[in-house]
C-alpha cells in the first residue's frame, strides 16, 4: 500500500511533467482560443502544484535544494543572457 509521502510525489511528479507538456503545446499552439485554455489549464495545474509542494514541504515529505550563491546566480544569468 502506498504511503502518503509517495503519494504527494507521485501527483508532484505527474503536476510538473503536466507543466512541461502545456509549454510545449502552448508554445505551438497557432489557435488563440486553443492557446488561451491552455494557458488557463497551465496556471490551473501551478496553482495545484504550489499548493501541493507547500504541503510537502510541511509535512516534511519535500527538502528543498539550499539556495544558490549570488556566485551561482550571476553565472547563470551570464549563460543565459549569452545564449551558451
């Protein structure tokens, strides 16, 4: 039987493939009413996701990675803005 924990991750797991497939077909779309559901559907599942991930994190079911140093920060920033 499956425990709580692994429910919450497998769900958190399915909301963030879900979010990466509507960027896919949003980004596609040519349809503007097509584009705009999706849109919809999109902040519909980061709604769930965040509200999800807040309940995991409480329930201590979730460690975040630490946060990143301004070091880290700044370089990433430079790949992006350089296009690497």
């Amino acid at each position: 039987m499956l425990q709580e924990k692994d429910m919450v991750n497998d769900y958190l797991s399915g909301l963030n493939a879900s979010l990466t497939g509507y960027a896919t077909h949003i980004s596609e779309s040519n349809n503007p009413q097509l584009r705009q559901t999706l849109i919809q559907l999109r902040n519909q599942d980061e709604n769930r996701q965040r509200a999800l991930y807040e309940y995991a994190l409480q329930k201590g079911y979730y460690q975040p990675a630490a946060p990143a140093t301004q070091q880290v920060i700044q370089q990433t920033k430079t790949q992006l803005s350089s296009g690497q």
